[in-house]
C-alpha cells in the first residue's frame, strides 16, 4: 500500500456520532443547571462568594474541587481555558490544538534551542489532551525527596499510597487490552521482547476505550478518564461552580491572607471571587509560579527549579502496513533503562499532519514517505534530564528557559539507539533517528554506530516537553522552596499550591498519576483543617 488514504483515519465511527445526547458527563444536559458559567458571557464586574476558589480544572485542580466540594465547602473553580465537549472533539490536528492547547501547541521553551512545550487549555487541562498514562511515584523518588528536600513526613508511600488506590479504583486504571493494542503497539513489545527488554503493557485511566489513537485532539468516545469527565463533573454535582473563560489575574492578598481572587474573562469582564477559607492554585508548572509573582509573592524559590522530560521520537518504516491510526495511541512502554539510564520508552500514535513534521527529506523523498505513512510505527524517548531552568514573565507572557546539558542529549542518544535497534529486530527496512548531521534514514543495523557518534548539542534533535515540574517547590526552608509541608506558600496564609510546580524533581515516569494523588492529599487536609 502506498497511498495516503487519509480517509482510513477519519472514518472509525466514534461514539460522539451514535450515543444519545445526554450520554457523556460533560454534555450540559447531564450537568446541574447553572453549575458552569462561561466568562464569555461576563462581561461588567461580577462578585461571588466561595469558602474556597480552586484555579485551573487539570489534573490537579479537578481532582482538589473535588475534595473539597465532597467536603461539603462551597467551591468555584476558575479555569482559562472553554470547555470543549466529547461532542465537540475534532479529528483534524488544527483546530483540535487551537481549541485546546496553549497558543495552539505553538508555545516554546527557550534555550540553546527551541523546544515545544505542550499544555491544555480547556476544561481538564493535560488531561482532556494526554494519552493517560497512569504510573505511581516511584519509591526510589520518595526517598530522594525526603533525603533531599525533607518531604518524608508528607509525600511517602503511607500517605499517598491511599491516593492512589483511590484514583485506580475510581479511574479504572487497569492495562491496554490486547484487543486493541494496535500493530504501532504490538511491534515495539516485540522488538523489546527479542532484544531481553522487559516492555509493559500500559495502565490507562479509560473506559470502553475503542483504540482510535487520537487522544491528543481529545477523546470522541468518552473513554479517556479526564478530568473534565470525571472529578469536575462530580464536583459541579455536589454543589461547585465552574467559571470558564476566566483567566485569575492574581489573588486578592490582604492581612498576609488569601482572600479570593480576580479573573479576567473572555467577555472583556472582571470576575471577582472572595474565599473566605482560602484559594488553592492548580494552574501547572509554568502558570502556577507566574501567578504566585502577579499576587505579589516575592520568594526567590518561585520560578526556579523548573525541570522536565523532554522527549524525542524516532520513526521506522516497514514492508507491510503498520496502521498506527487502528490501536490505543499510547499502549507499550519500558522503564526497564529507567534507573540506569535515566529514559523511558513509549510507543506514540501521531495523526499524519504531526508526524509529517517529524517525517525528513524534500520533493519526490518526503512525497514517497508521506505516502508510506500507513507502513511508519512512531516510539519516543521520554529523557529525564539533569537539567533545570527557570519561569518567569516577558512582556506580560509566561516565558521558560531551559537548556538540555551534554549529559541528557547522550541519554536521548542512548534511548533512540535503542528504539532503532528495536525497529530493525522486528524487520524495519528504514528507521528515521531525527537527528540533524545524519543520514535521514538508517537502513542497516551496521549505522546504529551513527547515532553513537551523533553531536551531543541539544540543537541537533526535535525535542518536545509535555512533563512539567518544579518551580514553586515544596519545602521546609523558606530560603530554598516556595511552599511548605502544609501545601501553603510560606509567604501568604491560606494560599496553597497543589501541582507539580511543588516537586522538587523530575521522577522519570508519566507524572499525572503523582499530581493527581498529591492533590488529592493536600485537598484531603485542606479540607479538614477547614
Ligand atoms: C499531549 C500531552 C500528553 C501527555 N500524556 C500524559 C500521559 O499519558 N500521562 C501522564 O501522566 N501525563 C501526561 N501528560 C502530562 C500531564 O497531562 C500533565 O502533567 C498534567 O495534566 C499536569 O497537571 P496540572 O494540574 O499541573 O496542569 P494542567 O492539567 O495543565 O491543568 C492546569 C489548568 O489550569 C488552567 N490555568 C492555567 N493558568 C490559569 C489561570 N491563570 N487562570 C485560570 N486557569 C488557569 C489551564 O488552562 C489548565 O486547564 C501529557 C501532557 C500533554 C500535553
Ligand atoms: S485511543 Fe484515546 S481517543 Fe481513542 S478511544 Fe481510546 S482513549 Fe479515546
């Protein structure tokens, strides 16, 4: 086969064309009736009174409005982004990224060299976008953040332990079926398998997923477990409200306290929100800390320490159809390099207009490779580098800064020398290494050495962040972190952080899961001591 049947990835009936209306949780009729204002429709100054405001509905957000609400406190949640229904999900790449990411994918971190950084922005943040991954802290990284950043007393294995049965239990959690693998999927597992790597099926939060392989542009089924789902729905049922279109442009200090916040909506309106018992900010890595310094939080720890795992792809070409289109987007991994050589592998379905940027050569070249995009498996190398950078503003625009070390460009190296090997062990007649110097495809095991050789200079390599962590980090010490034991800043009472932008490192395996279930903890004392 060696057209670009593009039309064989468009036509898997899903079940947002032949449910009934009603049938989603994030159809409005499902939803109580005047739980979600949309800002686009606010357009003077508009006051309400919470006992707490929750800002951003992601990962984190979702999962601590849910806390509390479940508590019995009167919640607003305050999310940037609109909310884009199961209904709404568009298979075609360009408008799904302009609806739901920031700056329609276009966002980049600056450095040595470029590199994209990816973000929801929508109801459900990472997790309307993400292919739900779901992956426990690791124990080797609790016992570094307690001898470290002496965190042992709150974010161990006894406290959030719980969490996460919790979260696995509510999010099915739970394996890919082999039914729907898909051969992008069941060719890496044979791969590792035939070279003594030990693959892992993935465990997913999803349900009656019908392995489309379009998660990105969000999930037409209603399979995938986001957020914007699940705890934001049951939020809104007992009691909250969501405000959408409503960026916070800072929270409302007074007395050393948090009182509320005020927003910005897409109406051109103000939005102002008191919290009598205080605002919990969940806006992720870059947002979080840019928000704290807009409030007037003046802690040197806020906006550095950023840390990612940024992540490079590798594609191989076969004889025969490898259909990455038919199968879960993300269903094979191994972290079996995990603690001796700092990556992880997975494998990664990506629609034909992403990949083509990812797919090298010009003219008649690139014009037969496209044609041969039904025949391409695509894998990444998800890097959990040394490297830190930091966030701050620019002319009013979030800005990070960031460059991989020599150090973390080899470990990309030895990761994508792997996924060749793995390419060629089941067959692949040419394997793409993405890299800038060599040859645009490798068709012999004997080149593998080329990739060895390759520069160890960031700005060789397509690389790309979705894992954000750090730059508000949790801490005893008020001269090293920006939050304490407790969840709140060390500078303003009341005010409490429960993203990633806490994590004084990197952990080296998907980090929703983390985020969700430390959320879930802070939220969970939050509420008690309320
Ligand atoms: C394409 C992609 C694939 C991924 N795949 C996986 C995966 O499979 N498994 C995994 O574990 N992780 C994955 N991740 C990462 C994961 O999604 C994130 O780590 C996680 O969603 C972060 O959670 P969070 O709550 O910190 O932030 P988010 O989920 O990003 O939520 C933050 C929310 O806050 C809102 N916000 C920001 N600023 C403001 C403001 N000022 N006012 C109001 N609202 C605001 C944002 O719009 C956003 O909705 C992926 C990420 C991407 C982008
Ligand atoms: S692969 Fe992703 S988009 Fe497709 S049904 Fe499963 S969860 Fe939904």
């Amino acid at each position: 086969m060696s057209t670009l049947d593009l039309d064989a990835f468009s036509r898997m009936p899903t079940a947002a064309e032949t449910e009934p209306p009603g049938a989603f949780p994030d159809d409005p009729e499902s939803l109580p009736a005047g739980s979600v204002v949309d800002g686009a429709t606010i357009v003077g100054t508009e006051e309400q009174e919470f006992d707490f405001v929750v800002v951003g509905s992601g990962a984190a957000g979702g999962v601590a409005a849910h806390v509390l609400a479940d508590a019995g406190l009167r919640v607003a949640i305050v999310e940037e982004g609109a909310w884009f229904r199961t209904r709404q999900f568009q298979l075609s790449v360009q408008p799904a990224f302009k609806a739901l990411y920031r700056d329609a994918g276009g966002f980049v971190i600056q450095g040595r060299t470029f590199i994209p950084l990816l973000q929801g922005v929508c109801v459900g943040g990472g997790t309307t976008v993400n292919s739900a991954i779901a992956w426990r802290l690791p124990d080797d990284v609790y016992a570094d953040w307690g001898a470290r950043f002496g965190l042992e007393n709150v974010l161990n294995e006894r406290n959030l332990g719980p969490c996460f049965e919790d979260l696995e239990r509510t999010l099915n959690v739970h394996p890919v079926e082999e039914e729907i693998l898909g051969r992008n999927n069941t060719l890496m597992r044979d791969g590792m398998v035939a070279l003594g790597i030990r693959p892992h099926v993935i465990d997913r939060y999803a349900r009656g997923c019908r392995g489309s392989a379009r998660c990105a542009q969000g999930c037409p089924n209603g399979a995938k477990l986001s957020t914007a789902l699940t705890y934001v729905p049951w939020a809104l049922k007992k009691g909250a409200r969501l405000f959408t279109q409503a960026k916070v442009q800072h929270v409302i200090v007074s007395g050393g306290r948090a009182k509320g916040v005020v927003a910005a909506t897409a109406g051109k309106g103000t939005l102002r929100l008191r919290a009598t018992r205080g605002v919990v900010v969940a806006a992720s890595t870059v947002q979080t800390p840019n928000l704290l310094r807009r409030s007037g939080l003046k802690s040197k720890a806020i906006g550095q320490n950023f840390m990612a795992h940024p992540g490079v792809g590798l594609g191989a070409f076969y004889g025969d159809d490898v259909s990455s289109n038919r199968g879960v987007t993300q269903a094979m991994e191994t972290i079996h390099f995990r603690r001796t050589h700092r990556f992880k592998l997975e494998s990664i379905a990506l629609a034909p207009e992403l990949a083509a940027v990812r797919i090298p050569g010009f003219g008649a070249n690139l014009v037969r490779r496209l044609a041969d995009f039904r025949r391409l498996a695509i894998w990444g190398v998800q890097v959990r580098a040394y490297a830190t950078g930091k966030v701050d503003s620019f002319a009013g625009a979030d800005r990070v800064r960031y460059t991989l070390g020599p150090e973390d460009v080899r470990i990309a190296k030895k990761g994508l020398r792997t996924l060749a090997e793995i390419a060629f062990a089941t067959g692949a007649r040419e394997v793409m290494p993405g890299i800038h110097g060599l040859p645009e495809t490798l068709t012999s095991p004997d080149q593998l050495g080329l990739i060895d050789q390759a520069p160890d200079d960031p700005r060789h390599y397509m690389f790309i962040a979705t894992h954000l962590f750090g730059a508000a980090r949790m801490g005893p010490d008020r001269g090293t972190s920006a939050v304490g034991l407790d969840f709140a800043t060390h500078e303003v009472e009341r005010l409490f952080v429960v993203d990633s932008s806490v994590f004084p490192s990197n952990i080296g395996v998907n980090p929703q899961h983390a985020i969700m279930a430390v959320a879930m903890l802070a939220a969970r004392g939050i509420a008690a001591r309320a």
